[in-house]
C-alpha cells in the first residue's frame, strides 16, 4: 500500500470502462434520474445526440474509481470535484478516467488532483480537478 511520501506530483494513474445497456439502466435507477435522453432511443433520436447517452456523472464515477482505488488508493477521502462535461458518451463508447497529482499540500496529507475521462478516440469527455485527503 502506498503511504503519502510515496506519492510524487506528477504521479498518474487510470482505469477503463465500456459503457453497457445495463450500466445505464442501473445509474439511472441508483440515481433515480430518468431523463429519456438516456433510457429512450426513440426519444434520444429528436435530440442533438441522435443517440442515447449516459448521464454525465456516470463518467465522474469511475474518475472516484480512480482515486478510491489507484491513486491515492484505499483510504482516499473524497473532498470535492469541479467538473465540465465537453461531449456525449455513448452506449458502447470504453472510457478511461485519468487523474494526476498536481499539487501536495502536506501539512493536511491533501493532494490536488487534475481528471479527466476519454472516450476510445481519445476525446475528452469529461474534466476537473479534485482535492482528495490522504487517510492511510
């Protein structure tokens, strides 16, 4: 397990997902956000996407998969995450979430983070940054 003096701004880490059918059945109900943009293709069709999408904060899930557990891991306390989602995912698209260490702050153990996810063409879809608390 790696200890805070382990972790070096600059260090990066990642995980990848393809979005399913069910995912986004299963995000919708946890989230109880059942906008038809994302369950109804027939509905989907008459928007700009032409196609179902997932909901933007699918994709801010797996960049706390990240953090929870690649870097910094186990113990990583969530503090806060701004976010800007710059284009659609679609059903069938595989995303990577990405985040870097951009800053240590060690008299409270808090990293700051800069994320990002990619669809399979290397698009950004979605971007932030994150303060996390190192707890191990």
């Amino acid at each position: 397990m790696r200890t805070y003096d382990d972790i070096k701004v600059g260090d990066k880490d990642f995980v990848k997902k393809v979005v399913t059918e069910a995912d986004v059945a299963d995000f919708a109900r946890i989230s109880t956000d059942n906008n038809p943009v994302h369950l109804d293709e027939e509905y989907a069709k008459t928007t700009p996407f032409k196609s179902r999408i997932a909901h933007g904060m699918f994709s801010a899930g797996l960049i706390s998969a990240v953090l929870g557990t690649k870097l910094p891991g186990y113990g990583t306390i969530y503090l806060s995450q701004d976010l800007k989602f710059r284009a659609p995912v679609y059903l069938g698209d595989e995303l990577t979430a990405y985040v870097e260490v951009v800053e240590k702050i060690d008299a409270k153990k808090r990293l700051r983070m800069r994320t990002w996810v990619e669809n399979q063409k290397g698009n950004v879809v979605t971007e932030g940054e994150a303060m996390v608390m190192f707890n191990v």
